[in-house]
C-alpha cells in the first residue's frame, strides 16, 4: 500500500467525521479514538424513497426480501427528521407489482446460485409441456419486465432461459455445478448490464 493511498483513505475518515489520532515517530502511526464507531448512514429524504421504491417496484426480483431488508437497515438508522420527510415522500410514490413467484422457489433458486449447486426445477414452457430438469445456475436475468433463470440444462445439454414464472416446483440438490459460466451464455443485449455496473 502506499503512503499515498494511507493519506487518501485517513483524509475521507476524517470527513466522514471519525475522531482519529496520529502519533509520529518510531512506534507511530494513526488510529482511531477509543470508544469511537463510524457514523450512521446519511441519505437524503429523496435517496431513502429511491431505494424503497427500486426494491418495491422489483419485488420479483432475485434476493428481493433481502434488499428489503437491507433498506429498512438503512432507514431504520435514519435521524429522525429524515426519516420523516423520506416517509413522507414515499407516501407520494406508487408501486404496482405483479405476483411474484412463491417465497420457496425463490429461495431456491437464490440459494443454488449463490452455492453454485444444481437445482432440480418442474418447469413449463410457453407450449405447455411440463418437464423435470437439472440445470445449473449461471445468472439471473430481466428483460422485458420478465425474470429469467440462465443456466445450463442437463436434460437437453445446452444453455436455456427459464422464465422464473413458469417455474413451478425449485429444490437445490448437493451436487455441485460443473463450471458453466457467463461468457457460454452470449454476449448480453446492448442495453443490458451486470447489476454493479451503475453506468
């Protein structure tokens, strides 16, 4: 690491507001005041209602319950004041969800990806032929307003698209994927992006 880098990151502790002490000499250096702790989370009243409404307008979304829960984290370590004008806000923006898919294939499907475990679905396609697979979680993925399961399938040993509403019954199984990886499933459309990449 360099002396550099230790200024930069000292200098945004110190204007984040941590009482920090600095020694010189051998035996020297920087910390932090005893008793001391990083202050709270600081949104605005609009940056508190855009989270609630991107995790409320994607409740279909994979780890939906988990983002919930992690907003009201943040919100519940709001000050007071904030946290009212952002309520207050939020009373003033509407969400309408479609039903989403049941609570335990979801949590299927979130856990084998997150494994990297092969899943073994009941699934219907848009012909209405039922089938049994494997497959093996690759990505999730949402177009046009739909979500999808990418993964390889072990029943026609290729890369397939599972319209997450069409699944009807998800267990996660204890056998490991065997290394499918994005770059199989193609090129992404233009205007798709990893959900990291805020660009």
């Amino acid at each position: 690491m360099s002396v550099r880098t230790v200024k930069r990151d000292l200098a945004a502790l110190e204007s984040s507001g941590a009482p920090l002490w600095s020694r010189p000499g051998p035996g020297g250096g920087y910390g932090m005041a005893v008793g001391a702790s990083l202050p709270p989370v600081s949104l605005s009243p609009a940056q508190a209602v855009a989270l609630m409404a991107a995790v409320s307008a994607a409740s279909d979304a994979p780890y939906a319950d988990l983002a919930a829960a992690g907003v009201q984290k943040i919100l519940d370590v709001l000050d007071p004041r904030t946290r009212g004008r952002a309520d207050d806000l939020a009373s003033r923006v509407w969400v309408n969800t479609p039903p989403s898919s049941s609570r335990a294939i979801r949590s299927a499907l979130e856990e084998a990806m997150a494994e990297q475990r092969v899943l073994r679905l009941r699934y219907t396609s848009g012909d209405g032929t039922t089938t049994a697979r494997d497959v093996e979680p690759v990505l999730f993925a949402s177009t046009n307003g739909q979500w999808y399961l990418v993964g390889w399938c072990r029943l026609r040993d290729a890369m397939r698209w599972f319209m997450l509403s069409r699944i009807e019954r998800a267990s996660v199984t204890k056998t490991a994927c065997g290394g499918h990886t994005i770059h199989e499933v193609g090129e992404p459309p233009a205007n798709a992006r990893p959900v990291h990449d805020r660009g």
